[in-house]
C-alpha cells in the first residue's frame, strides 16, 4: 500500500464514525495487548537484533510498559472521556455548559530507533484511546523491529492502524499528507522539518526529542545507592535512552566519592567484563559507534581536563562501547551536545548554585535529577529551573508513572502524553453550551440600550471590580 493510500484509508475508517464509540476504542486496545502478549517472543527477538537488548529489559522498557499502559487506559477510558460539566455564569442562566473529547480524526506517529517499539505503540495508546485512526512510521535504522511491527500491526489492528516502511523518502512523502495530528520522536533538527511540514496545514504537533539531561548529586546522599541509580539510568539501552541522565554535576568531594562509588555499581550490574553481559546492549550502527567513540577519544586524548575513571574500550565490529565514566572540563567535546551513549562525564561546580546557573545557560532538558538530602537544594532545583521532568533520587522512572505527563520544554520538546494525557493530546476539548429558547433572558441586554440596561451589563454580566494598589 502506498503512502497515499495508507492515509486515505486511514481517513475513510475514521470519517465512517466507527472509530467514535467506546466500544471501538477499547476493542483496539485489547487487540494491541494481544498482539504484544502472543507475539512477545517475537518482538523480543527484533529487539535483540537491533540494540542487543535482553528479553527482560525488553520486556520492562517496552513491551511490558506497553501493557501496562493499555491496562491503565483500559481501566480508566470511560471515566476520562465523561463530558465535564462548566459553570454558566449568571447572566447566562439557564443554561447547561459541559466540554467534550472529540478525536481529532487521522495522527502520524513516527518513531525513533532507540526504543522502536515501545515509542511507536505508546503514542498510540493514546490515539486510539481517543477515537483516532493512525499512521504508524517505525525507524528504518532499527530494521527487525520495524519488520516486526510492519508484519503484526495489520493482523491485529486492521482498520485502526496503517504502518508505513522506509527512510527519509518515506517519511519525506508522508509529511505532505494532511494530518490532524503529527506526533513525533527524535531530535531537534526533524522536529523542526516535522513542525514546518505540519505548519502548511496548521497540524497540531507533539514533538518529543531530547538534550542534555543533568544529574546534580551532593555529600548529603547514600552514595553507594545513588551511584547504582545513576549507573542504571545511565547505562540502560547501552546509554541510549531520552532521558538517560547525560552528566552529573557536583563538588570535587561529592564527585570523588561517586567516582568511586559507579564502577563498582556498573559492575554490580553488568559483571567485571560487560561485553560478556547479556544484560548489556549495543550501540545501533556503525555511525552512532563512531560518533560516541569518537567523542571520547578525542576528550581522552586532547582535555587535560578529562580523565577516566572508569571504561572506555571499544569495539567497532560489535559496536560495543563499555560503560564508561571519566572526569571532563566545561569545554570537553562530550559536553556540546546529547551523547546519546554509555558514557558519562563528571563535571565540577562549587555549589548547588554554580550547578543550576550552568543548566540554565543551556537548553531546557527533558529531564532533570537531583540527588540531595538537603530540603533548601531541593527547593532550589524546583523553583530556579525548567525541564520537561524533575526527578529526587532516582533517574527515567517517571516515564513509569502514568498518571504524570512526559513531554519537554522549549528545545526538548513540546506537549506531554501517558494515560489521561494521551487521551487529551489527541482530543479536541470542545466547548458545549445549551441554553432554552424562554425564558428569554438574553432579552435584558440586547439593543436598544437604555441606562436601566446598561446599568444590569455593568453590574451583572461584565462588572469591573477596583483592587487596591498593593
């Protein structure tokens, strides 16, 4: 099926109605759940191949995340999707104000390599959940699991969901179809092409993409347990992760006793050899490896301010790059840009102050984590910054909370989705207002307007209140 034809039938499905009842809705839920449940094997094995996950991390960040979302939304969809009713001020009555979701029609969902089914399907949770139709873009760079998707998604959701194969010409063609909604994954520089491309038909946009996410860590805290929740985050997907924590901030004491801390805590997960661990991915091509290691590299070799703590061989046929900690200067290569890897630089600032005041001269991150003990610390980082999540000792588990939206902020992103929010991203809100035709009680302000008449607008249908000067 042709671009073209993928989203005109998308288009027929949804302008038919069918997608409009619950019942609808919650068929296609069930029938995702059931698809990644009897096809778990399958999907476990296109991630293996990929990104060289293991079946059980496979299972917690994607495929089990999945049916746990379907199962929230499940259980709550007919609550959410209620009417609300709003109050009719008094000019008005009687009347009856309520608002209500309406789909939004047709979504294109692209997706990232880095968790390729989980950030495909999750998206769609929601749209379905909502009453949409959707077209569905698997990242070409993750191969066996687009494959995967491409093969099941039209067996299960047949009618609800069309995927479309391919690189940038594909997404390229897709971009110039009309949408309703366009939710997309990745970095910066699509985004902009994806906002620009929805801007021709004034599409709404979900844009999740990513940046430097800090951790700042203090003497306050049981370092032996935040360097083991800092190695998790980190290292998971072999560093490729959104929200992986990108560099930690702290004093040169704070950072000397966790630099000491994390290469046993990546031991205690991985083993004393991580090449040899099955719980311990690879990095997705030969350019990704390129790039990280080159980073590195150059660091190492150039930054007399860098200095490795931990890690730091490569393997280029295997795309391995073991986890790696080392010490870097503000100036290091690692430190322009996401590292989108298994490396973590340690970079030293004075106090809590310093810290924030260096995460503020940069974009807003997707995610920020904060391991202190200390209340004022806290307070700080919740009040004098701006992220799209702010974590207290723990980093990425957010995502597993359903009830908190996920979006950034500013260059990290924009809009949230998860559970209710889902649904509303891909809801019209739309305002409802019933009011009977007598009494007619519109009848006191309409023309001609006399000083009784004025006199009732002023005081009860648009007064003006004088507030003391403070």
């Amino acid at each position: 099926m042709s671009v073209q034809e993928s989203v005109a039938s998308a288009r027929a499905v949804f302008t038919s109605g069918t997608t409009k009842p619950l019942a609808w809705r919650v068929s296609a839920l069930k029938a995702m759940n059931s698809m990644l449940v009897e096809h778990r094997d399958d999907f476990s094995a296109a991630l293996a191949a990929d990104l060289g996950k293991h079946p059980a991390e496979a299972w917690l960040t994607e495929i089990g995340f999945l049916t746990a979302e379907i199962s929230h939304t499940l259980k709550h969809l007919e609550q959410w999707l209620k009417p609300r009713p709003v109050p009719v001020p008094l000019a008005l009555q009687p009347a009856r104000a309520r608002t209500v979701l309406d789909p939004l029609g047709v979504v294109l969902v692209i997706a990232p390599w880095n968790y390729p089914i989980q950030l495909l399907l999750a998206p769609m949770v929601g749209a379905l959940a909502a009453g949409n139709t959707v077209v569905g873009k698997p990242s070409e760079m993750a191969p066996a699991s687009s494959a995967a998707l491409a093969r099941w998604v039209p067996e299960y959701l047949d009618g609800a969901v069309s995927i479309v194969e391919g690189g940038v010409a594909e997404t390229t063609e897709l971009l110039e179809e009309r949408f309703d909604h366009i939710f997309y994954t990745g970095n910066s520089r699509v985004g902009r092409i994806v906002m620009a491309a929805a801007a021709k038909h004034l599409t709404p946009v979900t844009l999740e993409l990513g940046g430097k996410s800090p951790v700042y860590i203090d003497e306050s805290v049981d370092m032996i347990a935040a360097a083991r929740r800092i190695a998790w985050g980190k290292f998971m997907n072999a560093g490729q992760t959104c929200v992986a924590p990108d560099y930690v901030l702290g004093t040169d004491a704070a950072l000397a006793k966790l630099a000491k801390e994390l290469p046993l805590a990546i031991e205690d997960l991985y083993g004393t050899e991580p090449a040899h661990s099955l719980a311990y991915g690879r990095i997705i091509n030969d350019q990704a490896f390129a790039r990280i290691a080159g980073l590195l590299a150059e660091d190492l070799a150039e930054h007399s301010g860098s200095a490795l703590v931990s890690g730091g061989r490569t393997d280029a046929p295997t795309r391995y790059i073991a986890p790696t900690v080392l010490h870097v200067d503000a100036d290091a290569k690692l430190m322009e840009a996401e590292i989108f890897g298994p490396v973590l630089p340690l970079l030293t600032v004075n106090s809590a102050a310093e810290a924030i005041a260096y995460i503020n001269a940069g974009d807003k991150p997707l995610a920020l984590y904060v391991f202190s003990e200390d209340d004022g610390v806290r307070a700080q980082f919740l009040s004098q910054t701006s992220s799209g999540a702010l974590n207290f000792g723990v980093p990425v588990a957010h995502l597993s909370v359903p009830g908190l939206p996920f979006g950034g902020v500013g260059e990290s992103g924009m809009g949230g989705y998860h559970g209710q929010h889902s649904v509303a991203t891909f809801s019209h809100h739309k305002a409802v207002l019933e009011k009977t035709l007598f009494p007619d009680t519109l009848a006191l302000i309409y023309p001609p307007f006399g000083a009784v008449k004025k006199q009732l607008i002023k005081r009860f249908v648009a007064p003006a209140k004088k507030f003391r000067k403070q």
